[in-house]
C-alpha cells in the first residue's frame, strides 16, 4: 500500500505537529497543508514535497512551544 501526503501529514500530526508547524516547515499555510490533509490538494509539489517527505521519513519531532512564564 502507497502512503499519501494525507497519511504522511496525519502521522506528522500524531507525533505532536500542528497544521501550522507543519506549514512553517515546508514553506506552506496550514489552510495548504489541511487541503492536502483533507485530499482537497493532491500533493504539495516542489520542494515542498521534499521537505514534508523529509519530516515524515525521518521521524522529526515538532519544534518546542515557548511557554512564556
């Protein structure tokens, strides 16, 4: 069975990522990166692919949330 882009980013999301994360990852908006979630955008082209591939395939952990005191 082939992964899509939706699985790559659902796991994404089940790792931590949020939509918006996963966008300043990959140089996109989180709306561009629900589309492509939601199958509304097949796949997200250029280097974009490469970088959420990137993400996906190597297991990245999402950036630390600074918790102001």
């Amino acid at each position: 069975m082939e992964i899509t882009w939706a699985d790559r980013i659902k796991a994404l999301e089940g790792r931590g990522w949020s939509l918006t994360d996963i966008g300043r990852a990959i140089g996109k908006s989180p709306q561009t990166v629900s589309d492509i979630k939601q199958g509304r955008t097949r796949e997200p082209g250029g280097m974009a692919a490469v970088q959420l591939h990137h993400l996906y395939s190597t297991g990245a952990k999402p950036p630390v949330k600074d918790v102001a005191a």
